[in-house]
C-alpha cells in the first residue's frame, strides 16, 4: 500500500491485493496444531509475498497471526521456522491488539460521530467489536466466535451467551449503528448492489441469508460467482451479524472495506512520522 502525503493529510492507495486462503484454522480448531501440509503452504506463501515486498520496494511491513495461531500448540514452532526460511518474523497478535489495529483505521472519523457505532470485524476463528461513543472508543471484546469454528461446529452456547450479554450490557445507545468488516460481509454488501457508503440494511442482510441458505456450495460457486474459501463460510458470516444487530438493536451496517490490514498500514506510517520527526 502507498501512503501518499498531500496537504489535507495521507492517502492510502492499494498497491498490491493478493489473497492465499490457507485456512490455519481448519487444522487448529480441529485438530489443536498446524499440519504439516499448511505449514509448508504458509511458508512458501510467505516467500512469495517477500519477493513481492522487494518487487515494490516496500519500506516497512508487519506480519500479524491472530486467532488461529494463537491457538496452535505448534504455533510457536511454526513462527520460527516460517522466520527461518522466509526471512519474515510473524507476530503473533492478541484479541486486544487486534481490536486496537482495526481501531488504527481511524474510520470513526468518516462518519458522522453524532451517532454511536459499534464496529464487529468477522474472522474466521473470532469476532472482534469495538464500541465507539461520540467519536471515542469505550469498550472493546474478543470473543472466539468465527466462520471456520463455526464450520466445523465448535462453537459452544456458552460463546453466545457472553457475546449477547456484552451487547446486551450496552444496549439503550441513542442512534447506534454498526460497521461491518471482513471479507463476507463485503461479499453481501456486494450482492447487494450498494455504493456511495450506503449502509446495509439488517432486513437486507437477512434477505440475502436466505438466500444463500436457500443455495449449496455448488450453486453459490455457479449462481453467486463466489470464491470456494467464501461460499462454505459466508453464510455463518452472515449468521454472526444477524446475532450482534439483533441483539444490539442496530438496523444499518456500514461496510467501508476496511479492516485489520488497512490498520497495521496506518500504524506503520504513524511510526515512520515519528521517526521522521526525530532524525
């Protein structure tokens, strides 16, 4: 991503969208460690995004794990040796950390902070929300509800449970509305045709559960032209989000693409100001 510095402040412009859905989590919340075949598959995967960080002339860059391999048994083991021959040291991340990156985004600050939002970013072993008041961040949680737990059906009541009663421990907010990030939940914003930063609405989103739900793999593949790491999954996606506005009491979602990668750019950019400064 380039960070292009004008006189109104910085513009991030993609440079580069490439997408290798290993699914660390599949072997992980299965089977409690990374396997060997997803081990190779994630190291080679990283050589190749180092060549492209050389190709680019890349000037900083953050490696980030979050949920899956936090998890692992093995995780500590794989970040070694993926470091060993990839030359690229993975962090591994925290729910808080998490939520502070997506946070980074600073994308209270495109909307109108007359209102209050509560931002749920969808992933495939957790659910991060982070509630903004007036513009200020008041509450943050992780909790280990995601797409591929769900898949494989290791989600137990009790997650539910915690994540209704955090959202039911903030309900009675004036004007609250959410802020939608992952990559199924853009998938329906897409389905849905929306532009401009119109918000999706929750009857929308529930029309467009159905709809998948009305559909199987194959057709989603054929019908929806979804990708086949997205049509097993998007539907949970769509599930969780059904739950949090729910019982949230939140009719629109804003879906502004933007999300826990789009805060690590901003992070680094924010250090190398500082560091700017200093020298």
């Amino acid at each position: 991503m380039h960070a292009i510095e004008h006189s109104k402040g910085t513009h991030f412009k993609k440079a580069s969208l490439v997408r290798v859905p290993i699914r660390l989590g599949q072997d992980v919340f299965v089977k409690g460690e990374i396997q060997e075949r997803n081990e190779e598959r994630l190291i080679e995967s990283l050589k190749a995004f180092k060549s492209l960080i050389i190709a680019h002339e890349v000037d900083a860059f953050r490696a980030c794990a979050t949920s899956a391999m936090r998890d692992a048994k093995n995780g500590e083991s794989v970040v070694e040796r993926v470091a060993s021959e990839s030359g690229i040291r993975i962090e591994v991340i925290d729910g808080k950390e998490e939520a502070d990156l997506i946070y980074g985004t600073h994308i209270e600050n495109i909307l109108d902070d007359k209102n209050n939002y509560l931002y749920i970013d969808v992933g495939g072993g957790s659910t991060e929300m982070t509630l903004f008041v007036a513009g200020k961040v008041e509450d943050s949680k992780s909790f280990d509800i995601g797409t591929i737990r769900l898949l494989n059906g290791l989600v137990e009541q009790e997650e539910w449970d915690e994540m209704r009663n955090w959202l039911l421990k903030h309900e009675g907010r004036d004007k609250l509305q959410a802020i939608g990030s992952g990559g199924n939940i853009n998938r329906i914003y897409k389905m849905n045709m929306k532009s401009n930063w119109k918000p999706l609405l929750r009857e929308e989103l529930a029309a467009s559960a159905a709809l998948i739900e009305s559909m199987d793999y194959e057709e989603r593949l054929i019908k929806l032209n979804m990708n086949i790491d997205r049509a097993d999954v998007v539907l949970h996606a769509s599930n969780i989000f059904l739950n949090v506005t729910k019982w949230a009491n939140i009719e629109k979602i804003h879906v502004p693409k933007m999300g826990l990668a789009d805060g690590l750019v901003r992070k680094l950019h924010e250090a190398y100001l500082v560091n700017k400064k200093k020298n």
